[in-house]
C-alpha cells in the first residue's frame, strides 16, 4: 500500500516515490557526492518529529490490520527499489539482489514451486572447524603451536561487516534538480519522465545554476553524518565482542569435544586390550588343566565380569587336598622321661593324691613305690609290642630295691613316710635334661618378666598368672640349642622325617599343669594357720599344766587329822614345766628369773581376709619358684630363694625370711611330728628370737649372711629338718644315663 509522500524541505524540487520497506532490509549506503536530495530526505525525516505528527502504536496495528491480504510485497519491493535508485542514483544503490531470478520465476508462473535458495559457495563441503597443526620452521627453528579454527565464524563476521557502507568523503549536498538532471543523461529512460515533469514545473532560474558552495549546510545533515559514524562503531563493538564469545565457546567445546573423543578412544582401545587378555587367560587356565598329567579339575571358580578374568581362589569348586604336616615326634633316650611318659605319671600320683580323699599333695610312698613297680613291669608278649613303654628303657626291668631308695630320696623329716608328688615329678621331669634346672640368672629373669603382672594391692610373689602367661615366661630357653642336637643325636625311626618338636616349650607346659593339678594355699594363709597352731598348743599346754597342778595339789584333799603337814607334800615335785619348744627355755637373760607358768601367752592371731581366689587355671608364682629355687646343698638353695623370693634390696624382714626358708606357700604343711600336737614348723617369734632379729616388725638382716654355711638360719632348718627342701634330690645317681645297675650300700653296723 503506498502512502502520501511527505512535505518537502525549504528546497524545491522533485521528491522520490516513498514505499513499503521491503522484506528484505537492503544495506544503508550513503549519497553521492554533488547530490541534496539526500539532505531534504534528512529533513523531510526529521519534519514529523519537529511537528509531533508521531503514529502511536495503536496506529500502526490499525494501519498493519488495513493491509489487503492481496498485498503484492514484489510489487512493492520493486517500487521501493526504483525509488531509491531515482533518490540516489543506479550506481549509489546497485543492482537489486535476486532481481533477475525473481523476474524469471515470475514468468514461468504462479503455479510452479519455488526452487530453494542454493546455499552459499563457503558452505559447500567445507567444515565448520578445522584443527591447524603445529608446524615447525625448519629456517628459524621455531614451531608454531597447533589451533582451532571455525571457518563458518569468520563468514559470519564478513556477512555482518559487508552491511556496513562504505566511508566517503565530505561533500555537500547536491540538490535535486542537479540530482535529476544527472539520472537523466545517465539513463536515458529517465529523459523522458523529466520531460514530462519539466512541463509542469516552473523553468529554471539563472540561479539554479550557480555553485554549490553558496549554499548553507543544514545542521540536519550533519547531524545524521555523525548518527551514521556512531552507529557504525556501536555496530563494529558489538560484532568484535560477539566474536570473542563465539570464538571462546567454540574453542572450549572444541578442546572438550577433542579430549572425550581421546578418552573414548583410549576407552575403547583399553577395553579391546582388556577382553583379549581375559580371553588369552581363560585360553592359559584352560590349556593349563588340561595339558596336565594327569589332567586336573578347575579348582577355583572362573567369572568374567566386562571385560575382566577373576580367578577367586577363596571359592572352590572341590575341595582342596589337605597339606601333608608329619607329626612332631619326640626323641627317645633309654635313659630320660618322653612328655608322653611324663603325662602318664601326671595322672598316676594325680589318682593316688585323690584316693587319700585330701586336696594335699603328699602321698604315702608305699602306694607310690607300689604304682611305680606297676609302671615298669615289662608286659611281655604281644602286648609289649602295641602298647608304648610307660617308663624309660632303663627303668624297664623292674628293680625293687632301686625303686625304694628312689622314693626314700623324697621323704623328709617332717614327713616321715609321705612323698611331695610335685618335688617328685618336677625330679623325675628334668632328669638328664640337657639344660638342666634353671640357674639364678634366669630365675631373675623370671622375676622381671612376673614383677608388672602382680595386680594391685598383691604382694610379690603372693599372686596366680594363667597358664598363656607361664608359657611365656623365659624359662628353659637356654636349652633349646641343646635340645635341638639332643634331638638329632636320637632321632627316631620313622618312614619320613617328622617335624621338630620343641621339648623346652612341651616340658613348660607339662609343669604348668603339675602346678594346676596340686595347687598350692596362699602364704599368708599357710603363715596364719601355723600361728594359730602354735597358740593353740601353747594354750592347751597351759591348760594341761594348770589342770595336773590342781590334780596334784595334795594341800587341798588332806583332812586335819593327817600327820602329814601341808607343806610336805610332793606337789611341788611333781608339778609339770611348760612345753619344752625350740627357742624358749633359758636362751634369754630374763626367762631364768621368770616363772613359766606366769608368762603371758599374745593373743590368738585373727585369719586373713580379703586375699585373692584362686582362677581355674591359676598357678601360684610362689609355688613354681620355690620349687624351681632348690639347689645341689642347702646352702645353695637357701641363697637362691632369699635372691628370688624375697623382697628388692639387700635385707630381709620377719615375714619374708619366714616364708622364704619354710617354703610357706609352695609346699603343703607337714603334719605334727610329736604325738602332743605340736607343729613341724617353727614359729616366727621362735624364729626371729633364734636369728637375733629382735622381734620388731621392721627389723631386717642381710640375706647374703643368713644363707651362709653355718649360719644360725640353716642350723635351725637342720634341727627341724628343712634343709633337705633346698635341695636337690639325687635321682641321676640312682638310674644314671649308662644304665648299669646301682646297688645302694648296706648301713654301717653299730659298734
């Protein structure tokens, strides 16, 4: 739809046709130089904004409603384009784009499809990115790093920079006439439209030929020249700037794009790499079991997980074949006790000590020597060759008199008749041992390892450890060398060699379980209850001495009419002492000036409490060190004990020395020897009165000269008979290693 050609400038003269834009915005160029249509053009734009003739939006909807539908946009766009060559010239605004095409598909028909618009010669075959290569400058030696580019980006920025018009030169504005008269000689069509119009026209003046120059520049036109200026370099920022977005976001998509395809590929190649390898091992296991002689099952179960061959050895289809161990067989000696051997004499005395019906560990030792004969019977027969021997070879042939003396090695004074089984089996244990007993430095070795394991509030050693513990402790660790070559020296017969048997570690084992089998009391138990004995007869002395005094009192029975005077009677002869004990008596300087009868007799003593129980598989450290502390004489013995036993330092107390040299708390009590009830052992006052330690509680003497030969300590063990408890028993003697017969020698005759 054409509309009514606004109002012209100041300037007379022919206006161009004004159209419909056409649908596709042609690109701005700028006027010719000696040409002022384009300065009334500006001001005839700028008119309606002076004159606030201004269309309103609603305006326009109602004016774009009022389009026919019939609406011809080529018409109009090819009107437009003849009025902007008539404005500004042919060569100012070019040839139409697609004009001829258009008019040739116009004559072929209305009917005939449209044929699409090829696609740009850029655009044919030609990728969207390209990666450049490093290359390196073999004459300068530099190398040019590698790089992205995106040659459709560089069409678009050439595309957008093509729509910018071209700069010119300043000129003023020509006018119209000028303008037409130029398009007139140039094309000669025009000649005959400016003909036409010059009819109705007025004829020119002289003066519309004179100069430009004298003609004023309207404020107008230059401001719509530096309109144009600016816009073209607001239009060339944003194209740089939406270049440098572009160009950043295609290079990191690029770069990202470019390492997902490098890991898919490595991918890829890994996961080919991998499934061959799991095939070549499947292919090896297979080849594997079946090249075998014979030929073998899959043991472990086979799983192939992706591309991955797992092998899971701790799932197995059949059972695996149990690993062949050889036993640990012990070497055998005809002449020393196997732990086997060992354990059968364990539950022999074991049954003897329970068919007393007493928790002690002393047994007769005619029930002992009887088992004993039992054990070394020779079988005979077939039986001898199924059942292994229950005694060494050289205890073997049955010897009564050998036997006899062997078990009147173990009988003490204080126990006339009665064997301790746990001397007796720790003898028979370590008899011809190649390490022997342990010596002082390991039983302080002992004592170091035993020291922090005592709980609170226990006194040293009066405390049980389990039996994990006593297989840790150090003990018959110096003769495992020994052994070793012991065991070489005998080894058995066997279809294939057998493994080693640690004998050092089996024989601590086998004490810990003597120790268990007859567990010994606590000390200060055993200490009360010879206390407590020791008043009690001392009190019943008493009683006694006061009751045949009263018997015999002939004073109070006689009558008046005896001739007899009171004070003649045998009273006085006849009345009976105190108890004649060790110790007492007249040793000390008062005791001869002092009536007995009237001494004062100490309180009874009252029983411990708060002492510790016994655990189910507790031994006493007390008990395995007292017995371990036993010497070659007594002297060493005694030593050995007071070092071992006894508290830190160089002194010993009333209590300690007591229970060191008694062995209170390892042995069991011996019964009374006398037929009065008096006890076997002496008491601590007898004790610490016979030693000179004054009786005080904090009283001490040095050990060194308490077990020194001579000493008043050993004389008094030897007058109760103790001294042979630290020591040794001689049993090597009585069945030495050579085996020949021993005959003991017959009792001197009296003179």
């Amino acid at each position: 739809r054409k509309r009514p050609a606004p109002s012209t400038g100041p300037n007379p003269g022919p206006q161009p046709k004004r159209a419909e834009l056409p649908t596709k915005p042609a690109t701005p160029q700028a006027a010719p130089p000696g040409s002022s249509t384009g300065a009334h053009a500006v001001e005839a734009a700028a008119q309606p904004a002076r004159s606030g003739d201004v269309s309103t939006k609603e305006e326009v909807k109602e004016e774009a409603d009022e389009v026919d539908e019939d609406f011809d946009a080529e018409a109009a766009e090819e009107e437009a384009w003849r009025a902007m060559r008539e404005a500004f010239g042919e060569e100012a605004c070019g040839e139409r784009p697609g004009g001829k095409a258009k008019a040739k598909a116009k004559a072929k028909g209305k009917a005939a499809p449209a044929e699409e618009e090829p696609a740009e010669a850029g655009d044919k075959g030609t990728k969207k990115r390209k990666y450049i290569e490093a290359k390196k400058n073999e004459e300068t030696g530099e190398t040019t790093p590698g790089r992205w580019e995106f040659p459709f980006l560089q069409d678009l920025m050439t595309q957008a920079r093509a729509a910018i018009w071209a700069l010119e030169e300043f000129s003023a504005p020509a006018t119209a006439e000028a303008l037409a008269e130029e398009a007139t000689k140039e094309d000669p069509k025009a000649k005959a439209k400016a003909k036409a119009k010059g009819k109705a026209a007025a004829p020119a003046t002289p003066d519309a030929e004179k100069p430009a120059a004298k003609t004023f520049l309207s404020p107008l036109y230059v401001d719509y020249q530096q309109s144009l200026i600016a816009e073209r370099v607001t239009y060339t920022h944003r194209l740089a700037t939406i270049h440098n977005w572009a160009y950043r976001r295609l290079l990191a998509l690029s770069v990202c794009a470019s390492e997902a395809f490098n890991h898919c590929r490595d991918w890829v190649l890994l996961r080919r790499q991998k499934e061959l390898d799991a095939v070549e091992g499947l292919v090896d296991i297979l080849k594997e079991h079946i090249e075998s002689d014979p030929p073998q099952l899959i043991g472990a179960r086979l799983t192939l997980e992706g591309a991955h061959l797992h092998r899971h050895e701790n799932v197995r289809l059949q059972p695996p074949v149990p690993e062949v161990v050889p036993p640990a067989v012990e070497s055998v000696a005809p002449f020393r006790w196997t732990i086997a051997q060992l354990d059968g004499l364990l539950e022999v005395t074991g049954g003897l000590a329970l068919s007393i019906g007493e928790a002690s560990s002393l047994v007769p030792a005619r029930d002992l020597h009887a088992a004993l004969a039992r054990l070394s019977q020779d079988p005979g027969g077939d039986l001898a060759r199924k059942e292994q021997p229950r005694v060494p070879g050289h205890w073997q042939p049955y010897d009564e008199d050998r036997l006899a003396y062997l078990t009147g090695l173990f009988e003490h004074h204080p126990c006339g008749g009665l064997v301790d089984c746990v001397e007796f089996l720790l003898h028979l244990g370590l008899l011809h041992s190649p390490g022997g007993w342990p010596s002082l430095d390991t039983l302080l070795e002992v004592r170091k390892c035993l020291e922090p394991k005592a709980p609170a509030g226990a006194a040293w050693p009066d405390f049980w450890i389990t039996a994990a513990e006593l297989e840790e402790l150090p003990l018959f660790v110096e003769s495992s060398a020994q052994e070793a070559a012991f065991a070489s020296k005998h080894c058995p017969s066997t279809g294939s060699a057998p493994s080693a048997f640690d004998r050092a570690q089996e024989q601590l084992r086998w004490v810990g379980r003597v120790l268990r089998r007859f567990p010994a009391k606590m000390q200060q138990e055993e200490a009360w209850a010879l206390e407590a004995a020791w008043h009690d007869f001392l009190v019943r002395g008493r009683e006694e001495s006061d009751r045949i005094a009263e018997h015999l009192d002939d004073t109070r029975s006689t009558s008046s009419n005896s001739p007899r005077s009171p004070s003649e009677g045998l009273g006085l002869l006849l009345t009976p002492t105190s108890p004649d004990t060790p110790a007492l008596g007249s040793h000390s300087d008062g005791a001869a000036d002092e009536d007995p009868k009237k001494r004062p007799l100490p309180p009874r003593p009252e029983a411990p409490a708060g002492l510790p129980a016994r655990p189910e598989d507790g031994v006493s450290v007390r008990q395995l060190l007292s017995y371990l502390c036993v010497g070659d004489t007594p002297e060493e013995g005694l030593s050995r004990a007071l070092a071992v036993l006894g508290p830190q330092g160089a002194s010993l107390g009333a209590a300690a020395l007591q229970a060191a040299a008694l062995q209170l708390g390892a042995r069991p009590a011996p019964p009374p020897a006398e037929g009065d009830a008096r006890p076997s052992l002496p008491s601590r006052s007898q004790l610490t009165e016979e030693l000179g330690l004054g009786g005080s509680a904090g009283s001490a003497k040095a050990a060194a000269d308490l077990a020194a030969p001579g000493s008043p300590l050993l004389r008094l063990l030897e007058r109760f008979g103790l001294s042979r408890r630290h020591c040794r028993a001689q049993v090597d003697k009585v069945f030495p290693q050579s085996g020949k017969a021993w005959r003991p020698k017959p009792p001197a005759e009296p003179s």
